[in-house]
C-alpha cells in the first residue's frame, strides 16, 4: 500500500474512500452528498481529485491480495493501523469522521460493513462512533 504524508489530503481522503468502499458499493448518490457537502475541498482536494484517489485505494487492495472478501477482514490491523497512523492532527480526524459518516448516509442505508469501517477508523484514533439507525440524512456535526 503507498503511504502518504502525515496529515495530507490525500492520506485523509483515501480513508473517506476506504469507508466509502466498505461495502462493496461507492453509489453515486454517495458521491454527489461527498461533493455537495464541499467534503473534498474541505480535506484540501479538488472535487476531480476523490475518483483518483478510489482508483489508486481499489489498485493497492489488489495489490495487497484483495480477492472479494470484506475489506476490513482483507485490511486487517496492521494495516488500519499504518493508514490510520498517517492522520494524527485530530482537527483532521474529526473531519474525515463527519464527512464519511455523512457520506455513508447519502444512500439511505449504513451497511454493516460501512459501520464497521467507521468503527476500525474510530478505534484507532479512540473516538467513539454513534450508529443511527433509520437515519437517512447526514450527520454532519457528528465529530466536529
């Protein structure tokens, strides 16, 4: 898996992605909320910026011997560990936190898989994630 710089876009917009992907389906009514929430700009991208940065996390798995599995189980500790470890500033944790939990939202459904995405990440940086269950609208002050 390539790294990234400590606390750099890129680094926190691959975990945005990672919890987008979670789940076997990055809808595109999850990217229109990631774009109308301004998400990727406020992680210091361009809107054109994210399918990159999907592109280039979907490559590493398989590179890393991703073959259909859930993700979490394919990513393991070790390596949530090592990605998680590149976002230490925790203004930016907390972002990253808001704008996936409401991204996740955007298609009505928090799968199980994006849930437990979003509590690998939280656990990692120990922060407490909420599950809201029926909620369809995002959840944008959640962390912040």
């Amino acid at each position: 898996m390539r790294t990234y710089p400590r606390n750099s876009p890129e680094a926190a917009a691959r975990l945005v992605a990672l919890v987008l992907i979670s789940d076997g389906n990055a809808s595109k009514s999850e990217f229109e909320v990631l774009n109308g929430l301004g998400g990727v700009l406020d992680l210091g991208l361009e809107p054109k910026d994210m399918p990159g940065i999907v592109q280039t996390l979907c490559e590493d798995l398989l590179m890393e011997g991703f073959e259909g599995r859930s993700i979490l189980t394919r990513v393991g500790e070790e390596l949530m560990a090592s990605l998680t470890a590149e976002i230490d500033s925790p203004l930016l944790q907390a972002q990253v936190l808001r704008i996936a939990r409401s991204v996740i939202y955007a298609d009505g459904h928090l799968s199980d898989a994006e849930f437990a995405m979003l509590d690998a990440i939280s656990r990692h940086w120990q922060v407490l994630p909420q599950r809201e269950r029926g909620t369809t609208a995002p959840l944008l002050n959640q962390y912040v």
